[in-house]
C-alpha cells in the first residue's frame, strides 16, 4: 500500500492533486499529515524525514522501496499499476497530460495572488493584468476540454488525473470568488461536489493550524470577508 504524506488540508493545493485523485478513484494509500512549521523553509528539517527534496507531497512505496517526490511523478507513478489514472483514448490522454503538465508549471499569477485557502471567503482588490490572462487561459482550456471530449470531466466522462491537478483551482475559485463561464462555473461545482473534494474540505475546515505565510498571501490582493475554519 502507497504511503503519501502531505501538509494542511486548509493551504496545500500541492497535497491535494495526489490526494483527491487516489481518493477519488478508490486506490488504497495511508495518510500522514505534516503541517507547515511556520512556513515553506521551517518545514525542511521535518518534510526532509520522509521526502528526498524535504517538500509535499511524496509518495511512499514502501512494498518497492520507492519515493516520489513531485506530485506529476506521484501521478505517472501510480498510473504504472493504475491505467485508469489517465483517459483510455490516446488523444485524451495526450490532451490530458499536456494540461496536466500546464497547470504544474504554468498560471504563475493565480498561485501568487490567490493561494489555496479553503476555509476563507475574500474579495478581490482588483486583477492584475496578469491574473486575468491566467484565467482567460483557464476558461479556455476547460471550456476546450470539455466540448472535445464530452464531459462532464475535462478529459471526458469520468474523473482522472488532469481533474485533480486542477482540483485545488476549485477552491481558489471558490475562496475568491473568480469570475468564468457558465460552463466553466459548472464544472468548478462538479468537482467541489466529489465526495473526495468534500472529505479533504471537512477536514480542512476542522484545521485549528494557522500559518503566518499562508495567511498573509490570502489578503495580499483581496480583503478577508469571512472565515469558516475552526478555532483551536
């Protein structure tokens, strides 16, 4: 069985893409949450234990004596012994995979200015030139992958890994309140709705952590309207 460690539920956009996906498609694994110790660089000393690169998520196969770093490896790892990890059709999953590797290394704007934190309602200041051509290219790709391959899900009719890497955008919209297509809008829902996206949200809100850093990037661009997360 995989062992995959991962930091807070509420901020980790990074741990969630392996998360929902192994959830989601019912593949056994053991959790070990670490949370971030005051930030990115506070945490190395303790993620460094269970992680070569000293960052989440990675992925432990303890049966093989294998560790995977990178949540893109952590995916093609898994899809090895899980071909439903990826579209059976090859052009699907050629689209799939390109908009995978997309959102890992791309939408630089998106991560900065609108940071995963699932337990917080703001408002947006105002969009930087920047943000706005992500999320015009985010409109795009989904609305594009939705009506080549019929939906409901970007790479067609089930949920595979191009769904999880875009998953923690989800909240991001949900947290700041992004404006996209109708169709676009729709398939945000879908996929807050998955019963893995529900799990990882509960648990997120019971988080009573509160990171300094994390906290700071959710205001940085927007003002705090409202904060559903529990208090330790």
């Amino acid at each position: 069985m995989f062992d995959l460690y991962i930091a807070n539920k509420n901020y980790s956009s990074w741990s969630l893409r392996p998360w929902v996906l192994l959830k989601a498609l019912e593949i056994p694994f053991n959790e070990h949450l670490m949370p971030f110790e005051g930030g990115f660089g506070d945490s190395y000393t303790t993620f460094k234990r269970f992680s070569p690169s000293g960052l989440v998520p990675c992925l432990v196969d303890n049966d093989h004596n294998v560790a995977v770093w990178d949540s893109l490896a952590i995916v093609e790892y898994v899809a090895e012994t899980h071909p439903n990890v990826w579209p059976q059709e090859r052009e699907a999953r050629a689209w799939a995979r390109s908009a995978s590797a997309e959102m890992h290394s791309s939408f630089g704007a998106l991560r900065d200015e609108c940071s995963m934190n699932c337990g917080v309602r703001v408002a947006m200041n105002e969009l930087s030139p920047g943000l706005k051509s992500n999320m015009a290219r985010l409109d795009a790709l989904w609305q594009e992958g939705l009506a080549r391959f019929g939906g409901p899900f970007l790479a067609g009719d089930r949920f595979t890994a191009v769904d999880a890497f875009y998953a923690p955008v989800a909240f991001r919209i949900q947290t700041f309140n992004l404006t996209l297509s109708e169709v676009s809008l729709a398939y945000v829902q879908r996929l807050l709705d998955l019963p893995a996206m529900q799990d990882w949200y509960a648990a997120a809100l019971k988080e009573t952590w509160r990171e300094p850093m994390h906290e700071a990037e959710t205001v940085k661009y927007a003002t705090l309207l409202s904060d559903e997360r529990a208090i330790g």
